[in-house]
C-alpha cells in the first residue's frame, strides 16, 4: 500500500492505534474525525460469463450506504452483489475491518462515494483493524484511480438526524410537505 501511493508521489501517514478501528464508528472515535470522514472500503463482486467474479471496490462515507441498483447502474453490471467475507478477503488480500482503498495484489475497480469529497481529509483503513492513514479525497481519488459517482443510498435527513442522536423512531419532519 505505502509503496503503491509511494510509486505515484504520495507518502502514505500510517496511523497505528492500541484500540480497533476496526468498523467506521471506532476509527471515527479513534482519529477523532467525523463518521463522514472515514472511508469504508466495501467489495461487491460482479458475476463473470465463467462462472468468475469480478470484484468492485465501493469507497463509502460512513454513514452511508451502498444502493446495490444504483452501483448496478453506475457499473454497468446489473447482477453486481455485495461480497462475502471469504470472498471479499480472497479478492483483495485483506480481511474485512482492514481492507484498504488501494495497494491490493491486482488493479480493481473502485468506485468513489462523492459525500467523500465533502471533507479536506478522510481516513481509510490501511491493511489492518488497528491502522488507517489521513488523505485528501482528491488524492484518494487518483491513488485508487477511483470513479466517483453516487452509488449510495438518499437517506432522509430526519433518519440522519435520529440515528445521530441514538433514536429507535425518528419524530416526523416539522416541515413536512414544504
Ligand atoms: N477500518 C474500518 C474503517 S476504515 C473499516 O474497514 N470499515 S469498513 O466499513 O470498510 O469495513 C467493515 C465493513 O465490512 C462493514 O461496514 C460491513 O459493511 C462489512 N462487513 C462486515 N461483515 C461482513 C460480512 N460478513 N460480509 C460482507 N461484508 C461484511
């Protein structure tokens, strides 16, 4: 990974933690950055004609998530699904919790959340559940070559809002309708 990033420029910031970031919420906590910072790096795989899979690397917000449709249009492979945790570490060397935006054994297709761009730096995993490492989106963008187009879920603002504040049952919006 470091040297991958290393062979187009960028020196990679590695930051190693005693507790687990293995999950967004924990490496929010750890680096101390909002949960839209940090990048989850989630593999789908597309169906091949030879009873192959092709992975897809998906580069998500963290609180957002993937629209399985809308990646399927966005890819251009309508039985594109999410990847199980066998295959997801076979795919790309790493196991899930850890798995990197970039540096993987061979060239994937990564496909970029734009809420990621919303932020100066964003933090990804770096190959482990204890590591990940500050980057600029832009940057993110052209060290995984990543297209970036939206492929998560709309989510309304009121479900944000509530899942914020560790609400069950969001309260209805007070300007419905307007
Ligand atoms: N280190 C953190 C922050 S960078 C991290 O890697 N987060 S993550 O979101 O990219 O990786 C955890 C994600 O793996 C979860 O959000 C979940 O969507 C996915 N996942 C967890 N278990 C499984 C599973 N059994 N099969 C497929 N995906 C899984």
């Amino acid at each position: 990974m470091v040297d991958a990033a290393a062979r187009k420029g960028v020196t990679l910031d590695i930051n190693v933690f005693a507790e687990s970031t293995h999950t967004a919420e924990e490496a929010a906590a750890a680096v101390g950055a909002e949960l839209g910072q940090i990048v989850k790096s989630l593999v789908f795989v597309a169906p091949r004609g030879d009873a192959s899979i092709e992975p897809i690397i998906c580069l998500v917000s963290g609180p957002n998530r993937v629209d399985v449709a809308r990646l399927a249009a966005v890819s251009g492979e309508p039985d594109v699904r999410r990847a199980t945790a066998n295959e997801a570490r076979e795919l790309t060397g790493f196991v899930i919790g850890g798995i990197p935006p970039i540096g993987h054994p061979r060239a994937l297709r990564v496909i970029m959340d734009p809420d990621l761009g919303r932020f100066p730096i964003v933090w990804a995993a770096a190959g482990t559940p204890t590591a990940v490492f500050p980057v600029p989106p832009a940057t993110l963008r052209m060290l995984a070559n990543a297209h970036v187009a939206p492929i998560c879920e709309e989510r309304r603002q009121a479900d944000v809002l509530a899942e914020g504040a560790g609400l069950a049952n969001p309260p209805a919006p007070q300007n419905a309708g307007a």
